[in-house]
C-alpha cells in the first residue's frame, strides 16, 4: 500500500479546495452571477421605483456586483499555480513516487497530463489578468475556458477512480490520504 508523506497531502487537499474555488467561481459566473442576470434584476428592481437604465448600464452593474466574487477566481487561479510548482519541486526532489503496476502507469500518465494542463491554464491565466494577451485575447480566452472544462472532467474521474480504488485492491486510499498511514 502507498503512503503519502505530509508534504504530499498537504499539497493535494490545498489543490482540492483551490479547484473547488475555482469550480464554484465558474459556476456561479455562468449561472446566478452572470451579468445579465444580475442586471436584469437590477434593472427590473429600478424600474419598480421609478428609475430606468439600459441594458448597457444594467450589464455594468452586474459586472460591478459580480466583481468581487470573480477576486476569488483570480485568487484560487493563483492558488494552482503555486501549488503547481510546490508540486514540480516535489517531483523534482523525490521524483513521482509511483510504483510499476501497469495499470497505474496508465493513471500516472494521466496526472502528468494534469501538470501540463495546469501549466497552460495558469499561463493563460496570467495572461489575462495581467491583459499580455493583446490582440489574441479571445483566443486566450478560449484556450483557459477548454482546459478549464478538461480540468472539471479530471476532477470527476479522478473522484469515480477514488471512489473504484476504495472498492477495489486500494482499500483505504481515502483515510491514507488524510492521515498519510
């Protein structure tokens, strides 16, 4: 059975609630938060007392009203991307820890994958924050918001693979990871 040391723990439940940030940032984004959503709440709430704005000024509000929330996403983005180089010197030091059992070959493969994508992800990331991006901006944007879906679909096969290893050979996976025993 594979233990997992302080370091490595504290490393992967940090990464778990920044992606979680990250995940609820987005989601909400998309849904109650949206721009248009909030405007036209708001929008509707002035007419009600008497004061109408456009659909412009309204989409404003409702970017200034979602503002602080959207901190977070930038914040926990920051969160991965130092977590993501806490984790490349952890490799780099005590190398990948990984045993040669074919079929975690397979699992392992796919977390360098993760790596990559991350790196690309917070890149993109900064580039858009610090506004690098320039004339590709949509592009960039497009590339972040893609790597983004792929990242929310590790982080549900990764949760179906805890879920099968705790029902299979790797019994216990769940409390190793917590207490590292």
């Amino acid at each position: 059975m594979r233990t997992f040391s302080p370091p490595f723990r504290l490393w992967h439940w940090l990464s778990a609630f920044s992606m979680f940030g990250i995940i609820v940032t987005v989601l909400l984004r998309k849904t109650v938060m949206h721009k248009e959503q909030i405007g036209g709440i708001v929008q509707t709430k002035l007419a009600e007392l008497g004061t109408v704005i456009t659909d412009e000024q309204a989409v404003m509000i409702g970017k200034a009203v979602r503002s602080p929330m959207w901190d977070w996403h930038i914040y926990f983005g920051i969160a991965i991307a130092v977590l993501l180089v806490w984790r490349v010197l952890m490799v780099l030091k005590n190398g990948f820890g990984f045993d040669e059992n074919p079929s975690m070959k397979r699992v392992y493969m796919l977390y360098r994958a993760v790596y990559v994508l991350l790196a690309v992800m917070s890149l993109s990331g900064l580039s858009l924050y610090l506004k690098f991006a320039g004339e590709s901006k949509e592009l960039v944007e497009g590339i972040h918001m893609y790597i983004g879906y792929a990242l929310f679909a590790f982080v549900a096969v990764h949760i179906a693979g805890v879920i099968l290893a705790e029902r299979s050979d790797q019994k216990g996976l769940v409390s190793r990871m917590i207490s590292g025993g």
